[in-house]
C-alpha cells in the first residue's frame, strides 16, 4: 500500500495544483520533485531501466520541442506576411456558399485532425486554432474548439504511439489500430457534440443528419482504413474524408470562392504537407532507410525557413519577428519537457507499473480503470506515445493475469490515454501560444471544458470496454 501511495502521489499533488489554478509550470516542478523523493524512497531507478526509457522517449522528447519551436515560428510568419487574414477572409467567404456550421466543422474535424495524422504533436491545432480566430472564435474559444478537434491522436504523426504500444504489449499492429479505432466513436460523437454546442446555438434537422453521416462515415472509413492499408494512413484516410464531404456540401450551396484567392497564403502548408508525405513515400520505397527525413520537427522548422526565403523577408523584418517566436517557445517548451520528464520517470522508475499492477488486483474491475490509467498517462506527458510507454506492459500483463483480451484493453487504454491529451498542460499551453500574447494562460471556464470532455470521454470508454471484451473474447492479441 505504502508503495502505492507513493506512486500515486505525483498525479495527485499535480491534478490539485492545476485545480487550484496554479501555474502548469509550477506544478509540474511540485510533481517533478515528488517523483525524485518517491524514487529515492521506494522506487529506486536502475541504469538500464533508466537507459530504455531514454532511447523511447528521448527521441520523442526532442521532437516535441522543437516543433514547438517551428510551430510559434510559423504562425508568428504567417501572421506578419498575412497569410492567415487571407486564409480566414477566404473561411468566411465560405459562409455565403453554404453555412457556418459546415465550415467550423471543415475546420475544427476536417483540417485539425488531417494536420495532427500527418505531423502529429499538436501541430493540427497550432495552424487551426489562429484561423478559428480568425472566424469569429475567441482566442479561449478558439483553443477548445481546436483541441476538441483532436479526435485521431491514436493515428497522430502516422501512428508512432499505437505502434509503441502494440511493440511493448506484444500485440498485433494492425488488429491494435483496428479496435482502437472502433472504440473511437464515443470519441467523434462527444467532441463533434461538444464542438457544436459550444459554438452553435441551435442547428436544424438537416444540419444534424449530415453531421450524423460525416461522423458514421468517418468512423467507418478509419475502421476500415486501419483494416487494408494499416494504421499509419488511417487518420490520413478518415480525416480527409471528413474535409472532402464538407467541401461538397459547402459547394452545393453555392459556388465556393476561389482556392486561387487564398494564393501564397497556403504556400507553407503545401510545403510542410508536400515534404511529409513524399518524405514518407521515399522511406518506404528505401525498405525504411533515412527516416529521420520524416521527422515532422524536421519539416515544420524547414518549412519556416523556406517560406521566409521565399517570401524574401528584409533582415529588419526578421529582426522583429526572432525575439518574438524566442519568447513564446522557452515558455510553453519549459512546461512540456517538464511534464515529458514527470512521466518518463514514473515509467522508468516503475510508478506508472506500480499502479497499474495494483488496478490489476482489483480482479474485473480492472477493466473499468483501464481508461483511466491511460488517460492519466496521457495527460502527464501530452503524448499518446508517452502514455504507451508508461502503461502497455503493465496493462497486458493484468490482462493475461485476467483472462481477457489483452488486445481490446490496450486498445481502451490507447484511446484513452490519446483523449486525456487535449487537457494536458503541455498540449494546452502550445495551443495558447499561437492564440494569445506571450505569458497569458487559458481562462478557468476553458480548463473545465476540455477537462469535463475528458471526464465524460473516461466514463463512457470505461463503461463500454467490459462490453467490447466481453463479446469478443477471441481477440487475445
């Protein structure tokens, strides 16, 4: 029990804190401390324990940072040449064509969700949550509807998270992607509800069956994207299926205004899709060799200075723009290697094990807390891979110990822990760098929000994972 206590102590003392509306930063530091003084009394952390989590998620790490760092400088460039007024003059001009819900729902479904697949990390909310301003959003609103709109971070940055989780869990890759994708759907109907409701007042009949159609279509799409081409594509896949029939509703309503209008202002993007996806095509004509050319942090930060050079920027200009981006990085950089390091540890020193073996004591009931333990793995590290680390071996070993399907649990805790990411501080704090001024935080009322999502989200995968494990107990893994 002392063991226990000890373990639990950090996610405990952090969750008050953020409570208690004290800073992301500072409670990271608190929770940071308690997990030393816990390794030094009860959980002492081995070299080669220590070594294997560094290989896993030092790599991760750095790619987080330092696409925050691309992702401050290119909202900051695209803000300066103008780009995103004309990208949301261009939204708005939408509206006329068709109605105003189908273009949130094209933005905050269609291009967030898109973007996140294919770099992953939060990025697909770094270049959303500024056009949703540029809506109409408030910067708070702005934020939660962005990061509502993460609803594939199972898929994100081409699936490295689910990959690590069916590596450690020993599972199959595929099958993996497959359920978690089919646990998924509480996932698009809760965040496309809540999206909704916090920026529409009222829809009418018509309005609600499309939304009804867009979000079946897309689940069955990433089932069956996961199935044939296997995970990597599938957020890809079900994103864009997602932006294509908004579009076509959009231009039923009326002609749509000319993409050519939008000119140089998509030039970035086209440059940061473009090169992760013939990138990605490149490595895997190679039999996987120069895959570090795939490295989204690569290609965000090349594409900020290739845009700059394109854009043939005065030094006087850049001069302005450094000390900006500099100043926004180290601070949201500062509380996302923080809470990065909090959950690397726990996983290393053997806390996160610690609690998830002392779940599997509760015998069945270890199913219900499965969302649980991987949303909280989420929500520390703000990474789905982060909270594979943490959890996947634990959680299949309960489950062998069990005898349920360690396939179906993982796959719980994979969506789970991918959920607990759009309230995780670090994750948060990076949206509300590109949306506020330097040093300002989102309000309380915006906290709660995604917060009360991820509650809401926890119950229901708990509630509804018993089931699915219970009908389909031939898919051990």
């Amino acid at each position: 029990m002392l063991n226990f206590t000890v373990a639990l102590a950090p996610i405990v003392l952090v969750i008050a804190l953020l409570v208690l509306r004290v800073s992301p930063t500072r409670a990271a530091l608190a929770a940071l401390a308690t997990a030393v003084i816990g390794t030094w009394l009860a959980f002492p952390l081995s070299s080669p324990a220590a070594a294997e989590v560094g290989t896993a998620m030092g790599p991760t790490t750095l790619t987080v940072i330092f696409i925050l760092l691309g992702g401050v400088g290119l909202t900051e460039v695209s803000a300066r040449s103008g780009g995103q007024a004309v990208i949301s003059r261009w939204l708005r001009a939408t509206e006329t064509s068709g109605d105003r819900l189908t273009t949130l729902l094209l933005i905050a479904l269609g291009v967030t969700p898109f973007m996140e697949s294919v770099t992953g990390f939060g990025l697909g909310v770094v270049i959303t949550a500024p056009l949703l301003v540029g809506f109409g959003l408030s910067p708070a609103r702005a934020v939660v509807t962005g990061m509502l709109g993460l609803v594939l971070v199972p898929w994100g940055s081409l699936g490295p998270g689910t990959l690590v989780a069916a590596e450690l869990g020993q599972v199959d890759f595929t099958g993996l992607g497959v359920w978690s994708a089919v646990l998924s759907l509480p996932v698009l109907v809760i965040n496309a509800a809540l999206i909704i409701g916090l920026n529409q007042r009222r829809i009418g009949w018509g309005q609600a069956g499309f939304v009804v159609l867009l979000l079946l279509g897309e689940w069955l799409v990433l089932i069956a994207a996961n199935y044939f081409f296997g995970p990597p594509l599938a957020g890809v896949l079900a994103s864009g299926w997602v932006i294509a029939v908004t579009l076509w509703r959009l231009r039923r309503g009326g002609p749509l205004p000319s993409i050519w209008r939008l000119g140089r202002a998509l030039l970035p993007y086209a440059i940061l899709v473009g090169g992760l996806v013939l990138s990605n095509l490149a490595v895997a004509l190679a039999g996987g060799s120069g895959k570090i050319g795939t490295n989204p942090a690569l290609w965000l930060n090349l594409t900020v200075l290739i845009t700059v050079l394109l854009l043939r920027w005065p030094r006087r200009m850049l001069h302005e723009v450094w000390p900006v981006v500099w100043g926004r990085w180290q601070s949201v950089a500062l509380v996302t290697l923080l809470y990065m390091l909090l959950g690397s540890l726990m996983s290393a020193n053997g806390m996160a094990e610690q609690l998830a073996s002392t779940a599997a004591s509760l015998g069945g009931g270890f199913t219900l807390l499965v969302p649980l333990i991987g949303a909280l793995g989420g929500y520390l590290t703000g990474s789905n891979t982060g909270a594979a680390a943490m959890f996947s071996t634990a959680t299949v070993t309960a489950a062998n110990q069990l005898g349920s399907s360690p396939l179906i649990l993982l796959a719980g805790q994979n969506v789970a822990g991918s959920v607990a990411i759009i309230a995780s501080p670090p994750r948060v704090a990076f949206a509300v760098s590109v949306t506020y001024p330097p040093g300002q935080t989102l309000p309380a009322s915006g906290q709660r929000q995604l917060l009360g999502a991820v509650g809401l989200l926890v119950v229901v995968l708990a509630a509804l994972l018993p089931w699915v494990a219970a009908l389909a107990p031939g898919f051990g893994g």
